[in-house]
C-alpha cells in the first residue's frame, strides 16, 4: 500500500519506531513546540478574564471582545498566509509570525484600557495566524511518519497548548492579569530562537499562492461542507472557552484548574481516543455523535447547577478533542486542493464563528437570561451535525479511507497517488 507521500505504507503513528509519532526531526520538534505557545495564547485569558474585567472597570461583553477582535483577524488573516509563505517560504513566515505575537502579546501587558487591549489582541491574531496555518503545513511536510503522525502531533500540540493556557494564566495572573501577557512573549520569544535554530528553509511551491485561491477551493462541495459545519461548531467550542469563565465565576486559580482539566481532556481525545474510533465507526458517525453529545453537554452545563457545571465544562473537552481531529483531517484530506490552501479556505470560515460566539454569548444573557446562550450553543452543534449528515456524500473520500485503513487495504486514491508541486506534499489524485 502506498502512503499520503507517494512512499511505502504509513506507519503506525503511535509506534515508537522510525515512522513513530515520537521519533521527529528536531525542526518538527522546533514547530510543535512554538505551536503548543501559540495555542496556549488561546485558552490564556480565559481564568483571568474576571480579573481583567475588574481591573480595567470593563463588563463581560467588552472583555469577551479579546476573543473577537482575536479571532476575527485571524479568520481575515487566513486569506492571507498563503499568498505571504508562498512568497517568502515556511520559515520566515513562522518567523515573522512569532515576531508579531511576542510583539503584540508584551503590549497587551501594557494596555490602560479594554480599547488598547482588544487592539493588541488583533494584532497577535495576525501573527497566530500566519505562524498556525504554516505550522501544520510545515509539520505535515517534514515530520516522519507520513500525514497521519504529522496530524496527530500537530494535534497533540493543540491540546497540550489548550491545557497549558488556563493553566499559565492561572499562575501568573494571580499576580496580575498582565503578567500572562508578558509571559507568552517570552515563551514565544524562546519559540522564535528554536524555529531559527532548527528549522531550515523549507522549498518554496512551484506557484505562488493568490489571496482568492482559498475562496477557490471552498467552491469544492466536501470542503465547503467541512467548513460550514466547523463553523457551527466552534460556535459552541468557543461559547464554552469564553463564556463559561464568567458563569463559573471562580478564583483564577480554580478557573484555571478547571481549564488544565478540560484541556488534558482535549488532547487525550484528539490524539488517542480519535484514531481509535475512527478506525472502528468511520469518521462521520464518529463527529456527527460527537457533535450531538457536546450539545447534549452544553445543554446540561447551561441548566446545571455549579458542580454539574465545573463537571460539564472539563467533560466537553472530550468532545471537542474528538472533533478537532476528525475536521482537521477532513479539511486536509476531502478536497484535491493544495493542504495550506484547503486549510487556508476552511479555516476562514470557520474562525469567524469563533469570533462571533464571545461577542454574542454575553449579549444573548443580557438579553434574555444565563441558560439561553448554551441553548444557543447546543443548537449550533447539533447544525454541525446535520450538515455532516446531509453532506455525508461530499465527505465520502475521508470515510472510503477509513474503510481501507481498517480493513488494511488500499484504496484507488492510495494506489494512484499525485504530487502537488503547490505545497510539495502528495494529495490523493481523484
């Protein structure tokens, strides 16, 4: 059987062997580690965003905007790394990338005001940007193992970084909400030494990117359909990292305790549990259950009392482990669209839900009441579901691949295997 990479059949990722998850190049080491900073930037606020909310005299809704303004560059921002790494390489735009965050995450520190502070979080959105849509083509490219261990190393940064945050935030916010701030521009500094270190040039593609070609490769029915349903749901990721903090209304300290729980949660499902149920159910009915149970989750943590809350919260980092894996194979996989731009498209979309959901969940309570945006949340999940259930035809290349791993087969689109000269990474011919 041939593998994603034109060579011999992909290893087991979780051997410990040469093709193993554990046994990479130092400069995928070098990605994987500024990656896991990078994902921390994300969950970082989330035990302090009380304490930001008291100091600078701000309310839920204005301070819920560090995650808007956040991510609503970065889903811009998408558009915009592939025609920038197309030009300059992989290793000076993860370079240029960490340069922004350690930039604009030490000024963050700085702010007087929530204006400030939402405009510096812009400004570190555009450099996660550019640093994670690179990252996973930069890992998928030169990781050992072919693009099943790229994908769940790159997965394992994500929930290591996911964990880590609340958890950092905790432990230096406790002081002041600024010391976070400061403390992932060092650490992101330390990322940015390691990258020039480790990370050679990597080829440059054969052409270059446009600003459109992400916009064109949603026109393809599978991706399109990955990203409207990614969309959906990280509407009900993201009311649950931004919003639940608020509901929560602990310490920093058992926030961030809670947080650290949820996101080891995340990262055992994403790069254990996933692969395993994919393998045996097939990816579909492992994200459409998936989605439904988070939203059965959601629903309970939005009525339940506190404990059930706390217990709710840490439990959804299950499912959005689960999820996260099954997308992020399916935005790389479903399409014959170069990976960066395909991950580009898809993750345009859906960014702008993660922008959307801090911004509209404390204003849904200021409207109605705290159990409505969770409602709204397990709504948008189920959506999620059913544009899976729908679309299941224009997904059907993910799961025509799960039968043949599980079965030990290979399938046409594995024997008849094509090199991008886009991306330099073979993608399955149609």
């Amino acid at each position: 059987m041939r593998s994603s990479t034109g060579g011999p059949a992909e290893a087991d990722p979780f051997d410990a062997g040469a093709g193993g998850l554990l046994r990479q190049p130092k400069s995928v080491w070098a990605t994987a580690g500024a990656s896991v900073v990078a994902f921390m930037g994300i969950g970082l606020v989330d035990p302090i965003l009380p304490s930001i909310a008291k100091g600078l005299d701000a309310t839920a809704s204005q301070v819920s905007l560090l995650f808007t303004s956040y991510f609503l560059i970065t889903a811009v921002a998408m558009l915009v790394t592939g025609f920038v790494s197309s030009r300059i390489g992989g290793r000076r735009t993860l370079l240029l990338g960490l340069a922004f965050v350690v930039v604009f995450a030490g000024l963050a520190g700085t702010s007087g005001s929530v204006g400030e502070l939402v405009g510096f979080r812009a400004g570190w959105g555009l450099g996660n940007a550019l640093f994670v849509s690179t990252a996973l083509a930069v890992i998928v490219g030169a990781a050992a193992g072919g693009s099943a261990a790229a994908i769940l190393l790159y997965e394992s940064a994500l929930g290591l970084g996911m964990a880590c945050g609340p958890l950092l935030g905790a432990l230096l916010g406790d002081a002041s909400w600024r010391y976070p701030f400061f403390g992932t521009a060092v650490l992101m500094a330390i990322g940015f030494l390691c990258i020039t270190a480790f990370l050679k040039e990597q080829p440059r593609p054969a052409r270059r990117t446009s600003l459109l070609d992400p916009l064109k490769a949603l026109g393809h029915g599978g991706l399109a359909s990955a990203a409207v349903s990614a969309f959906f749901y990280n509407y009900t990721f993201f009311t649950v990292l931004a919003f639940t903090p608020f509901v929560l209304n602990m310490t920093p300290y058992k926030s961030g305790a809670v947080f650290f729980a949820w996101g080891v949660l995340l990262a055992v499902f994403s790069v254990i549990v996933a692969p395993r149920m994919q393998k045996r159910f097939g990816s579909l009915k492992v994200l459409g259950g998936s989605l439904v149970l988070l939203a059965a989750d959601v629903l309970i943590l939005g009525y339940g009392d506190h404990t059930t809350a706390v217990v709710c919260t840490v439990l959804s980092g299950a499912f959005i482990g689960v999820n996260n894996t099954v997308y992020t194979e399916l935005a790389l996989g479903v399409s014959d669209a170069p990976r960066p731009v395909a991950s580009a498209g898809y993750n345009f979309v859906r960014w702008f839900a993660a922008a959307a959901a801090p911004f509209f969940a404390p204003k849904i309570e200021e409207w109605t009441d705290v159990h409505i945006p969770f409602v709204v949340a397990a709504v948008t999940a189920v959506v999620g579901a059913l544009v899976v259930l729908v679309r299941r035809r224009a997904l059907a290349l993910p799961r025509a691949l799960d039968s043949a791993r599980a079965e030990g087969t290979p399938t046409a689109e594995e024997l008849e295997p094509r090199h991008a000269a886009e991306d330099g990474v073979t993608i399955f011919a149609d």
